[in-house]
C-alpha cells in the first residue's frame, strides 16, 4: 500500500526521495489538457478579489508560507503577510479591507490554525487551505481548497509536504499573475519539471550528505544555518529538521543579522551551514562565511551551481532563482537525517513531537 516503508529504513528517507515524483504529480493535477495551468474559476476569483493575502500556517507549513509570499509578492504583485497561527489568535494585527486568508497545514487537521480559521470566518472574511489531506477539517471549513497531491505523509518531521506546499503556492501566484493579466517570463510547469529533475539529483547523491554529516555534525553541540533572502527562509526549515528529529540545538538566521548578536555564540569548531542559491545576495553571503571562520567556525557553503566556488562543500544543479528553496531544502533534509541516523535517534518518531497536532 501507499504507507508502507518497504525497501526504506524510515518513512523520512522515503519522503524525501518521494519529492520528484510529488513535483511531476502537481504539475500533472494543476494543468489542462493542453499544458496550461489550470486552477478553480473561484479560486482565481477570490485571489484576483483580494487586497492583501494574509497566509495563517504553524511549523514547517509555516516556513513554506514565507516562501509563498516572495513568490505571491514577485509573481503576482499582491502583498502577503505570514503569521505563525497561536500568534495571530491572540493578537490580531490591523487587517485590509479585502483581505484572502490562506491556510498552509499538511494534515489540515492542526488546532492553532483551525482556530483562526473559526475567527477569520465569524468575521465574514473569505479563506483557501491548502493541504496534502483533501476533506480534513481545515479544508471543509474553508471556501476553498488546492490539495498539495503528496501521498500520505508519515514521517512526523515533514518533507514532501513542504517542497509540495511550495510548488502549489508558485502555481497559486502565476495563476493570479494570469487573472491580472500580468505578462511573465516564467511557466512555471517547465520551471517545476526542471526542479523535479534537479530533486532526482540530489537524492541520488545521499552517500555524499552522509558522508559530509559523519564528520561533521556527530559531535556537535549545536548548528547554525545562515542564508539571505530565500535562503533564509530555507535555512529555518534547515534548523528545524536538524533540532526535531537529531536534538541538535540549530538555528536559522539571516547572514546579514548574523554580527548584531548571534556572532557572539561563534566558537571554535560550531558548525555553520549556509546557502549560496542567490545571485544577488552571493557576495555578502560569502563575507558572512569568512567572518564566521575567522571566530573559528567550522563552516560549509551550499551553492547554487550558477555560483558554484571551488570551495564550496555542495553544489545544487540549476534551477530558476524564484525556485531554488524546492532544491536547496533536499541536501538539508538530509542533513538532518544522517546526523539523526547516526546519533541513533528515533527518526520517525522524535520525543515530545507528534504528526498532526489536534490541541492549542
Ligand atoms: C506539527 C508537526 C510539524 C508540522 C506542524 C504543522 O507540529 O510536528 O511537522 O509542520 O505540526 O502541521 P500541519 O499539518 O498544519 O502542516
């Protein structure tokens, strides 16, 4: 059946493999016959209707949202804010007066968003949930649904679900850019079908990553993934693999954020990984990276291979610069696995953690 392991180890290990085949499966569900994106007419609607999009999600689902919003703010020219759901219960910011609320959540069953969910809708405003479990809760309750298509997902830490998120939020932000009638010289089906691709790539290449963590991350204390701009976001994600399911304290900072306080944890040895996917924050990644090791840090850069140096640990096959959080994830994902795996670590099932959580 579909939620078995087989041949894998873990569910995670599975997952993470599963994501090119999840890529090729939305490009499939979210095209006509005729290869051109195909989304719900009210959907559509409700996007080209709205103001300011606000995108409600906790967790990993939360971390695919503020990739979302470049891509909704670049592609689609609408203005996204993102809030983690326990936050935005309790303190409700000032809101448009066209605002769409998009729920993120993989299970479509978590309580912090579905309360916010319940308010939004008091308030008569409109909501779309974007999910991986069609007739969840989230997606009964909402107007509107986009099913993220990635098979059931097992593993507690979530992997597919997020790479699925992203690509559903890039198809959401060029279907809106089309009701606009915005031009763009981006398809996003070719750019998806390139990333799946580079996805194969990467997970072929698993006996590198474990090869790169042994060393690496077996002793450590602690981690730090440093990146700009979308690479920042994909470094929050990295974080939260490394700390859920290997114990590893980890954070995910902005490189440039890096000398106004986090500089001053760096010791001989921690371990910093950043990412280089960004050609216009490449130079001032770079700097962040030798200012690190010059406090002793045991740094590796993970780059884009567009901007690949001689140096660097890990390069990543191209893939369009709006994208790259879908390939750049993978090599963490990983990461975060092999450091888990040998550390002995329960992957599937980490201490204190569960799948879907059903209480505020
Ligand atoms: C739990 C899981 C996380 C997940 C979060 C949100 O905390 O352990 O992996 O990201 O819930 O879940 P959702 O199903 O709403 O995406």
């Amino acid at each position: 059946s579909d939620i078995e392991k087989g041949t894998y180890p873990h569910f995670m290990l599975k997952e993470i493999d599963e994501q090119p085949f999840a890529m090729r499966k939305i490009i499939n569900e979210y095209q006509n016959e005729n290869n051109e994106l195909k989304l719900d007419a009210d959907v559509q609607m409700a996007m080209k209707a709205a103001d300011r999009i606000y995108i409600i999600a906790c967790g990993t689902s939360y971390h695919a949202g503020l990739v979302g919003k470049e891509l909704i703010e670049k592609l689609a020219s609408v203005p996204v804010e993102v809030h983690v759901a326990s936050e935005f219960s309790y303190n409700i910011p000032l809101l448009s007066e066209k605002p769409l609320f998009v729920f993120i959540s993989q299970s479509g069953e978590t309580a912090d968003s579905r309360a916010v969910l319940v308010k939004i809708k008091e308030m008569g405003y409109p909501a779309l949930t974007i999910t991986n479990v069609p007739g969840s809760t989230l997606s009964r309750e909402a107007d509107y649904t986009l099913n993220l298509y990635a098979g059931p997902e097992i593993a507690v830490a979530s992997t597919k679900a997020y790479t699925a998120q992203i690509a559903v939020l890039a198809i959401l932000a060029v279907d809106t850019a089309q009701a606009k009638g915005l031009k763009l010289d981006f398809d996003p089906m070719q750019e998806l079908a390139i990333v799946a691709n580079a996805m194969e790539t990467l997970t072929d290449q698993k006996e590198a990553m474990e090869e790169l963590v042994t060393n690496y991350l077996q002793a450590a204390r602690n981690a730090f993934f440093i990146g700009r701009s979308a690479d920042y976001h994909v470094c929050m994600e990295g974080a939260l693999k490394l700390k859920e399911i290997s114990y590893i304290q980890a954070e995910g900072f902005a490189g440039g954020e890096l000398k106004h306080g986090t500089i001053a944890l760096i010791e001989e040895g921690t371990p910093i990984i950043a990412l280089a996917t960004q050609p216009d924050v490449n130079y001032a990644i770079r700097g962040n990276v030798q200012e690190v090791i010059a406090r002793g840090a045991n740094a590796m850069i993970i780059s884009m291979k567009s901007l690949e140096q001689d140096t660097d640990a890990f390069v990543l096959p191209q893939v369009h610069d709006l994208l790259t959080p879908l390939v750049s994830v993978v090599p963490l994902q990983l990461l975060a696995y092999y450091a888990a795996l040998h550390r002995g670590c329960d992957i599937d099932k980490p201490r204190n953690l569960a799948k879907s959580v059903t209480v505020e």
